[in-house]
C-alpha cells in the first residue's frame, strides 16, 4: 500500500526560489523534502496554537466567567504587562 501522494502545486516565485536555494544549500534533497518539513513544521504551530487555546484561554475564560471580579481593567493590565517585559529585557 503506498504511502505517499503526488501532488502538483504552483507556489508563488519567491516561495518557489526559497525551496530552490534550500536545495541549493544542501540542506535538502528535494523539493518534497522542502515542502514536507514546512508542512510538518506547520502542523506543529498549529498543534501548539490549539493546545493554548484549550488549556490557556479556555481556562482563563473559564476562571472569568466564574468570578468576574477577578478581572483587571485593561490600563491596569497593560501596566502590568510593561513591567514584565521591563523586567524580562533588564535580565537579558
């Protein structure tokens, strides 16, 4: 049973010289490879988006509907949020 499937694709002429110059590079074979290893790469983004909707933003939407008091006005966030990246780039 085959594992694979030819497909024709266009793409546009700076994609099509990104896989070219890949190839070129040496750092692929093919253009399947090319083109495998963006999909699988995008899977993966996908994947990891998915998982933070499910277990970030639901949950904190969750834990707002169940006590909205615990809401911060957005000036107050974004105040918040500064300080932590202040924070973060005075480490380094």
């Amino acid at each position: 049973m085959r594992t694979t499937q030819s497909l024709s694709i266009m793409l546009p002429i700076d994609i099509a010289e990104m896989v070219k110059a890949k190839i070129a590079s040496g750092e692929y074979a093919t253009e399947s490879e090319v083109v495998r290893n963006g999909l699988r790469t995008l899977a993966a983004r996908d994947a990891a988006v998915e998982r933070w909707l499910r277990d970030e933003v639901a949950a904190a939407y969750d834990a707002h509907k169940a006590d909205p008091a615990r809401a911060v006005p957005l000036n107050e966030g974004m105040v918040n949020i500064r300080a932590r990246i202040a924070k973060r780039e005075s480490r380094g």
